[in-house]
C-alpha cells in the first residue's frame, strides 16, 4: 500500500511540474514583443519611445516580425515581481549580468562608469579617480555604487555629494540633479554608469563623459548587460541569444548613436 502511494505522489508530482512547465511556456506572447520597461528612466526607458532601449525594443520586435508593447512600472524594489513573473511582460531590454531575479541572456553590450565634466573647467582632462586635481573639488557621486569605493579609497569621501539610486523617476530625477551641479560650477565632477550619463551629455555644448578606463583596483567599473527573461524560459533565452549574435553590429551602432560608451569583455573602449 504504502509504495502505491509513494507511486501516485511521484505520478502526481510529475504531472504538477509538467502543467506547471506548460504554464510557465505559455506566459510568453507569441503575437507581441511584450517589454518590461520604467516609463520615466531616460536615456534608456522613456513611455515616450524615445530611450535607446525603446530603439533596440523595436529593433528587436522587427526582427521577430512582432509589434512592441510595453508593461510599464518604476524601476526599483518589487519591479520583476510586478511585471516579468506575473507573465505581463516578457523580456527586460536592459539587465546587469548575473542577478538571479531573472534569467540572462548572452550579455549584448559592456559598458563602463565615467566622469563628467565641463569641457572648459579644470577638469577636463582627468581620466582617473586618483588625479590629485579632484582633491579640490565636490564630487556628485550615486550612493553605494562601485565609483564611491574607489573615491573613499583615494581620499576623497569628504569631498563627495551623493544622491540614492532606486526612485521613483517619474518625480525625481538624481542624475539630472548632479549633471546641473556640475554645469553650474556647484560641483567639479560627477561619476556616473555610462549608459546613464553619456547619452545626456552627447550633444551637450558645456559637458563631457570620460570614460574610466584605468582603474586597476577592484571594484570593477564596467560590467556586460543582458536582456532578462523569466527562469524556467530557456527557449525563449536562445532566441534572444540568436537574435543578438546575428545582429551585434546593429546592436552597437544604436548604442553608439544614443552615446552609451562601449567597451570589450576587458575594459578597452570600443570606437564607433
């Protein structure tokens, strides 16, 4: 009696991951290119349309031959659960390797922090954490980010203003808030992730992004992002995965015309 049991509960068990695997299968819309998006994280998601992750959105729902459309919530605490897992949604564009809320894709680009300066202040020339011209000068700086470890390794941390990461967007605006700092003189510097400070200062007449490519102490300061795709969704992932290796150069350049400074697996720049 008690191994017909022991059989019925493994029968069952079987058939409950089954239906759950094929439940799990069907989240994923097969008529849509169904995007998990912050409505208000310019440069990279705007509802607007008009961040680089917008473009490579739509880049990547031609590909598929599948209009776009967007689940939107704030980046931040709560973000996957609302969107990626409760199957509203299916793909996040951007998502730093190795965080196991999601599943990652093959990594499509590698970026790096920078530091942003006026092009005719007495910064302008620094490329490293460690030039004693930064002694100075305030330093906006994004709390608890890599940059902060090597500003209070050099000395630097009475010199720093920082600002928190997870906002709300859509009423608050920290990197905005430090990039005017430093185009009013308020600050000398601001050393922010590429991706979101590059495209802002691109075209801008006052300010510049310099890349931080010589750091040699840890932490790291670039890091390969990802597209995120839910766990268990392993053919979906080598879609995506495809889709990427067939159509990196075209990845990079909408990465390129939207400022976002690339680097290779080492932490060399990569030119347009």
């Amino acid at each position: 009696m008690r191994a017909r049991a022991g059989l019925a509960v493994l029968a069952l068990s079987g058939v409950m991951a089954v239906t759950a695997a094929a439940q799990v299968a069907d989240l994923r819309s097969t008529t849509q290119f169904r995007v998990c998006a912050d409505p208000a994280n310019a440069p990279m998601s705007s509802r607007d349309g008009t961040g680089f992750e917008n473009r490579l959105a739509e880049f990547f729902g031609q590909q598929l031959g599948l209009p776009v459309t967007y689940t939107w919530f704030p980046s931040g605490m709560g973000f996957i659960q609302r969107t990626l897992r409760e199957g509203r949604c299916d793909v996040v564009i951007g998502y730093a390797q190795g965080d196991e809320l999601v599943q990652n894709t093959n990594h499509y680009y590698t970026s790096v922090y920078g530091i942003v300066t006026r092009r005719d202040g007495p910064l302008a020339q620094v490329d490293r954490l460690t030039d004693p011209a930064l002694k100075d000068h305030g330093i906006g700086v994004v709390a608890g980010t890599p940059p902060a470890t090597h500003l209070a390794r050099a000395g630097l941390a009475p010199n720093m203003r920082g600002v928190d990461l997870f906002v709300d967007r859509r009423v608050e605006d920290p990197m905005g808030e430090l990039l005017e700092d430093v185009r009013s003189g308020a600050t000398g510097a601001a050393v922010l992730w590429g991706p979101l400070a590059g495209p802002r200062v691109k075209d801008d007449p006052d300010l510049q992004f310099t890349p931080l490519l010589h750091e040699e102490a840890a932490p790291r300061l670039f890091f390969r992002i990802t597209m995120g795709v839910r766990l268990e969704e392993q053919e979906w992932k080598r879609e995506l995965n495809s889709l990427i290796r067939r159509n990196q150069d075209e990845i990079n350049r909408i990465l390129h015309d939207a400022g976002v400074p690339l680097v290779d697996d080492y932490g060399k720049e990569l030119m347009p």
